[in-house]
C-alpha cells in the first residue's frame, strides 16, 4: 500500500526534525558529505535538505513530498518547519487509518482543507500587533532561544522595520556588534580604482553632487561631453556618473576635469547585476535623486541631455566595492508612491527569491539598512549563529507584518475550540473524520515541544486545560503563564504558512494511490 | 501691549521655567539669537563670546525643561547648533555633520537631565539626535521618506515611552524609539505639511496631540497619531505657526494657536476661537500659562518682542 510506504518516510524524517521544536530544542548532528566532523543542526529545513535518498524508495517517495514542503516553509517564512512536520505528520497518519478503514481520500481532503480555513480563522482571531523593540525582542526570542541576538534583532527591527534592508556578516571577537548605515547603497563601487587611489580609507564622498542617472557604456570621451557641460553650466561643483562601463579613454576626459579642479567627478557602476535588477535599481535611484533615468534598452538621446535631468543628493560616496547617496533631493510624493507600488508587487509575488529581491529595494529606499556581526570559536559556529540570525530575521519580519500569536503551541491549541463546535453540529462523516483529525494534531506541536523541554505532556496539559485559554507553559521557567502576557510570542505569519502547507499538504498526499519509480532517478541536491 | 525696538523677524521664542522670577527670555531672530533678563523688555544678543559675524540667523530656540538647574539653552542656526550651559551667558558652536545643515527646529528631552537626548530639525537634512546634551550629533532618519523637517515634539513622559513627532513637508511621522527611526502617522497626506505641534501634558496617558496645518486645519488626535479630527475649522483661516496648550491641559482645555500672524485662544479644546489682541506676530511663548490673568510674548515680524495679557 502507497500510504503505509509513504507513512515510513513521513515518519522518518519526522523523527530527526522532531527534537528541534520549541525555545528548548535538541540538536541534531548529520554527517558532513565532505568531511568527517558532523555538522549541528536545530533548523528543521535544513536538516530535511540534508537528507535526500531513503534506501527505502517506496519510503522515500513520502520523505521527499515532505522535504519539498519544509523547505518551501523554511524559504518562504525563515522558521516553523518542525511545526509542519509534526502537524504533517499527526494528519497524514490520521488521516491514513481513516482511508484504510474505508473513507474516502478525495472527500477527506476537501474536508480537512476547509478545517484548515477554520484554523486559520481562528488563530487571525488572537493575532496581536508586534510594535516595538521588547516585543521584537520576544518573537526573535522565540525563535533564537538566543537572549544576545534575539536582543540585537529587537533593536535593528525596531529601527530598520518590516523591509529594511538587514545584513548578517562575520565578525571578530564574541560580542555581536550592529552597525546601521543612513542612506542607500549598492554593490558595485567606483569604475575606476584611480578615483580612490589619493583618498583616506580609499573612500570618496561628494557633497550636493548632480547624479546622472544611467545604464550606458561610454566608449568615446565624446559620448560624455553633453553630461559635463549640463553639469559646467548649471554650476555643480559635484557630478556621480552612474553607468555601466566607462573605457580607459572616456575615464581619461573625467579625470581630466577632476585635475583641472573645477568639479569633482566620480563614476560608479550601476546598481543591479542583471539587466532585470539593473532597470529596477535605475527606476529606484530616479525616484530618490529625482533623475531621469537613462536606460540604454530605451536608447536614450544623450546629445539632448539637460541640467534638469541631474537627480540630486546630499552626500553621494564610493568605494572599491560599494557605492551610495544620503539624503536624496526627489520628490517625497513621488518615493512614497513608489515604495506602495513596490509593497503591492512584494504582496503578489509568490517566489521567494523575487520576494526577497523586491523587499531589499524597498528598505533600501527606507533611508537605511543594518548589518549584525557575529563571531565564534570556529567556522561552524559562525556558519550556525548566522543561519539562525538569518532565520529569525525573516520571522521577526513576518511579524512585523502579520502580528504575533501566543506561543508555545497555545494558539493551535485555542482551534480545539471551534474545531469542536464544528464538529458537534457536523453530520457529514467525512467531515466529522477531518475535524477529529485536526483536534487531535492542533495538540502535538505544544506536546512535542512540552516534552522536548523534558516536561510530561500529559500533566501540563491537564494543567493548561485547568488554566484555561491562552496559558500554556512557557518552557524556559517552567511555569503555567498567560503567554500574550508573559510575551512568549510566536511570528503569525510563520505559524499561519506552517498549518497550511502541513494540512493542504498531507491532504494531498493522503489521495497518492500509486508510485512509479524510474530505472535510473536523477539526483537533486535541492527539494 | 508694550513693543521694544523692531530688529527684524522672530522665528521662535523660549522662555525659562523660572521666568516669572528670572525673566529669563530668548528670541531667536534673523539678526541672531537674543537674550533678555527683564521679561522682554530689554534684550542683548546672546552668543557674544563666539565672535560670530553679526547676522548669523537664529532659526530655532530651546530652553532644557530643567533649566532651573541644568542652566541650558539651545538654538538652531546653519551649520549647527548653539548651546549654553549657564543660562545663555556663554555659548559654544557645535556643528553638525557636513554638508553643514540648516537647524529649524529643536526638540529637547524633558528627561534630558538624565538622559542628555536632544533634537535638531532641518530644513534639507533630516533630523539629527544628540545622546549628551549637545555635544556630538548624528542624523537618524531610518522611515523619514522626506527630510525636510518643520516641526519637532516630544512626548512629556519621553523618558518611558521614547516617544517624537516630526512634521515635515509632506507627512507627520512618529518614532517610539528616541528618534532612531521613524514611521508615518495617520494623518491624512493632503493635510500636510504640518507646520506646528503640541503634545498633551498628560500625553502617555491621554495619548492627545495637536498638529496645525499650513492648509489651516487644527488637526487633533487622542491615540498617539493613528487617527485624526479636524476641529474648529470655521474659525481659522490661515496657517497654524503655533500651537500651545496650557499647563493644566486636559484639565484645562486651553489651546492657543497663531494663525498666519493673528492669535486666536480656545477654552473648549479647540470647539471655538476667540481672536487675541494684535498682528504680526511670527512667534509666541507663554511664560505663565494660558489663563486668565496670564500673558504671552509674541515674537513680531518686525523683529519686536510684545507682551499680550490674557482677559478673563
């Protein structure tokens, strides 16, 4: 049978991610492809993208859908991956007796998707705002069960927002130090090292630069002739020229003007490595200078350029690598609505590494970003302590967004609730199946977690359903708190992404009849 | 109403909570910042041991809330910013980072005894924040989509709750964290640009601020910014430099605002206006409070500094 094969993956799998639950998880060690030291994991996606072949194929099959799922909630919402496998697996084993007993799968999962809608409902119906730092502080707290850098998130969340743009990098020493930059910047730097090579830190900074907004390659001094002398006769003293190259020949007419001292010119490469974020980046750069942009798919007249086409800025800089503006002169009206046609595609976009692209652009036009350094003993742990930086950050981050729920497994445990109204009044016995299905699985995250903790189950929920709502254990002191009031707080956009795949997905692969396995399977690293 | 000699334009006016018996007073005028011991009716200019050319333009002016103790006074001008730590005998210049920006508006911690915070508004540049009294300065403008600062608020409980309002050409925005960042209120983006704000004395509790337009509208809110009334609309037509709530505010619900250059007083919380003696006004103060028996000191667009008494 297709379903007891796939059960023995689902479970499989299940089992190693399953300690890694709740504010006290266990940590699981997986052998290294390339070496003998194993690597410590406690991030349930990470762990299932390591595991990629049961010896099994019949149990692989299962390990697999489950593993695509994991990773998808890792990608998407940066946490809440042992909760879907947990949940995964109470209904797809649930879910499974019912089938084997005779139900029908088809129905089943209609059912328990529209359980899944009442979950969701409900769990909508206890979100609390996160705002401020101390709030951020215990949803990173939540998730990190790290006090230092769940403190650090706090703050560049509280400052940065829900899209600022957040960096983690490696540090020295064993502090984890922040630092936040006003402005924006990009990846790129000067297009000349000539320009850098007489200055301090190899760092120029131009202050109330004209910016020439483009994407074009300058291959004769010529080319540039109409920029200079827009920027000559409107007086600028400063001028960045943003392009995509600049030949040694056409460099040597600026530098040329830089020795003769009547204005301080500095050319960058523009923002964006493809074409794609190239266009973006020049669209953004227009909205905060007030440029017009040059793109060269437009093939742009440069011969008619003018002086109001220069976008301004305060301060404009560059480096080797990098290269920036504060404080740029474009219309406010014009970057806000830009920033909400921004946030409106942020909202539609359904791949994540889309999604990621489009909220660095809108943090980066919030006027800054933050960059966390972090250090440790070796390279795994600095290799550990960023992935859970990075994790915690794209939760914390989720709820900005979306809210906060209760913690600890209380907000799916409050769903017994309207799970039990339904099914009182249900007559349906598919959908009486499904709703005893859920009751049952809305349980197991905060049990799981409850016992990973080292507590007995069966006695802290007896001592919750005395309580009453919204208590739970928090884990750390081991005591029954409101958890809304003791600020035990989980991101509700994690936990809400984490019911849906776990029930959509286990009833879909509730309805999985029969496999077929190719002779020679191709092998994919990737879920 | 008694005038002294007009020297030129009055951008702003700070006055000591000692005032009633130091008659501590400044003004800060086109000419530069001016001091005055006798209530107003004499005045010197302030910064004298800086040597500054004269004509150096004062755009701002703020007195510590603790300057019976602490003895300090700050203004804004370009380039930076101007303190005193002895009651506005001596001055340093302190710049802020270049390009040199222009200060508007100063907005100064009532904690800043302890906790040295202090706020500079500026006219291209953002908002600048200083953790100790002054001294060192660094612009904070994470969410400020639009740097050019109008107005700036503190709340009155700043030391728990970290609370500032920034008006700027085209939003109001609020920061819960000191200043470090910054997210638009609810104010509807047509009322903009908010040149005048006043926060209630019991804003932590109450969570009432006022905000007056260049458009006219006396905006109030009771929920720390999210949602917004317009009051009094018939009454006032012009734009709102000033907003000032008495001492006693929400006991009290005095509200004095200037209007283009008229003063207008309200005893209902802004319900209606009655107009004040006087015009060409560009700034007020009021040493004593806003009721009756009280008076104000009105900055004039002439330069002059006049006292207007409160009527029953």
């Amino acid at each position: 049978m297709v379903g007891l094969a796939f059960k023995r993956g689902i479970d499989a799998l299940v089992r190693v991610i399953r300690p890694t639950l709740g504010p006290l998880p266990r940590h699981v060690a997986l052998p290294r492809a390339t070496s003998g030291s194993p690597e410590i994991l406690d991030n349930g996606g990470v762990i299932a993208r390591r595991i990629y072949e049961l010896p099994d194929l019949d149990a692989d099959a299962g390990a697999m859908f489950l593993r695509h799922i994991l990773w998808q909630q890792h990608e998407r919402d940066g946490d809440g991956t042992a909760t879907t496998a947990v949940l995964f697996q109470a209904i797809y084993n649930g879910g499974l007796a019912y089938v084997a007993a005779g139900g029908n799968a088809m129905l089943l999962r209609r059912q328990l998707e529209d359980g899944a809608r009442l979950l969701l409902d409900e769990m909508d119906r206890q979100v609390l705002p996160v705002e401020g730092q101390e709030a951020i502080e215990r949803v990173a707290l939540a998730i990190c069960g790290d006090p230092g850098l769940a403190n650090r998130l706090g703050e560049i969340f509280d400052i940065i927002g829900e899209y600022g743009w957040f960096e983690v990098r490696t540090g020295r020493g064993r502090d984890l130090e922040r630092e936040y930059v006003e402005g924006v910047y990009w990846e790129g730097g000067a297009l000349s090292w000539q320009m850098l090579a007489d200055r301090p830190k190899a760092r120029v900074e131009l202050e109330n630069p004209a910016i020439f907004v483009s994407d074009l390659e300058f291959d004769e001094p010529e080319q540039l002739a109409p920029v200079l002398r827009a920027a000559a006769e409107a007086g600028h003293k400063a001028l960045l020229i943003v392009a995509s190259r600049i030949s040694d020949r056409a460099m040597g007419l600026l530098a040329a003007n830089r020795q003769a001292g009547t204005m301080l010119i500095l050319a960058v490469r523009r923002p964006g490595a493809s074409l794609h974020e190239a266009v973006g980046g020049l669209d953004d750069l227009a909205h905060l200078t007030g440029g017009r942009p040059l793109v060269s798919q437009a093939r742009p007249e440069i011969d008619v350029f003018a002086a109001e086409d220069f976008g301004r800025a305060r301060i404009a800089w560059a480096s080797k690598d990098h290269w920036g503006i504060v404080g740029g002169r474009g219309d406010p009206r014009g970057l806000r609505a830009h920033i909400t046609t921004l946030r409106a595609a942020y909202g539609r976009m359904t791949d994540p590494a889309d999604r990621k692209q489009i909220r660095a652009r809108i943090g980066k036009l919030m006027g800054g970003s933050a960059t966390l350094w972090l250090a440790g003993a070796t390279d795994s742990e600095v290799n550990f302590r960023k992935d859970v930086a990075e994790r915690t950050a794209e939760a914390v981050r989720g709820a900005l967004i979306e809210g906060a729920l209760p913690g600890g497994g209380v907000a799916l445990l409050a769903c017994r609730k309207p799970l039990a109204g339904r099914l009182a009044a249900a007559t349906g016995v598919d959908e009486r199946a499904s709703l005893r299905i859920l009751l049952s699985a809305v349980e197991q995250p905060l049990r799981t977690l409850v016992s990973n903790a080292g507590h007995e189950p069966a006695a802290v929920m007896a001592a919750l359903d005395d309580a009453g709502p919204g208590f739970g254990l928090d884990v750390v002191s081991g005591r029954i708190v409101d958890m809304a009031r003791a600020g035990v707080l989980d991101s509700a956009s994690v936990q809400k992404a984490a019911v849906w795949r776990a029930v959509t997905g286990a009833a879909l692969a509730l309805t999985t009849d029969v496999l077929v396995h190719h002779k020679n399977p191709a092998k994919e690293f990737n879920p | 109403m008694t005038e002294n000699a007009a020297l030129d334009f009055v951008y702003g006016m700070a006055v000591s909570q000692a005032f009633v018996e130091d008659g501590c007073c400044f003004a800060a005028r086109t000419s530069g910042l001016f001091r005055s011991e006798d209530a107003g009716i004499t005045w010197a200019l302030a910064p004298q041991n800086l040597n500054l050319d004269a004509g150096l333009a004062a755009l701002a002016v703020a007195v510590s809330p603790a300057f019976r103790t602490d003895r300090m006074v700050f203004a804004g001008v370009a380039g930076g910013v101007l303190r005193s730590l002895d009651a506005g005998h001596n001055w340093e210049a302190i710049p802020l980072p270049s390009p040199p920006p222009v200060v508007t508006c100063l907005a100064v911690s009532p904690d800043i005894e302890q906790d040295g915070y202090l706020f500079a508004g500026t006219m291209e540049d953002g908002i600048f924040r200083s953790p100790d009294r002054g001294r060192s300065w660094h612009s904070w403008n994470f969410g400020l989509l639009d740097l050019r600062c109008l107005a700036l608020a503190a709340s009155p409980a700043f030391a728990e709750d970290e609370t500032l309002f920034a008006a700027t050409e085209t939003a109001l925005y609020r920061s819960t964290n000191g200043g470090r960042a910054w997210r638009e209120t609810g104010l509807p983006l047509e009322a903009s640009p908010v040149l005048s704000l006043a926060l209630s004395p019991a804003f932590r509790a109450d969570g009432v601020l006022f905000a007056g337009t260049d458009a006219g509208q006396f905006q109030r809110s009771r929920d720390r910014g999210r949602t917004w009334e317009v009051l009094g609309s018939s009454a006032l037509d012009g734009s709102i430099n000033a907003v000032l709530l008495s001492p006693e505010y929400p006991d009290r619900h005095h509200v004095l605002v200037l209007c283009d250059d008229c003063l207008w007083l309200s005893r209902d919380d802004g319900a209606t206006w009655v107009p004040l003696e006087g015009e060409g006004i560009s700034a007020v103060a009021a040493p004593n409070g806003l009721g009756t028996g009280a008076f104000l000191l009105a900055g004039t667009v002439g330069g002059g500094v006049a006292h207007i008494p409160l009527a029953g």
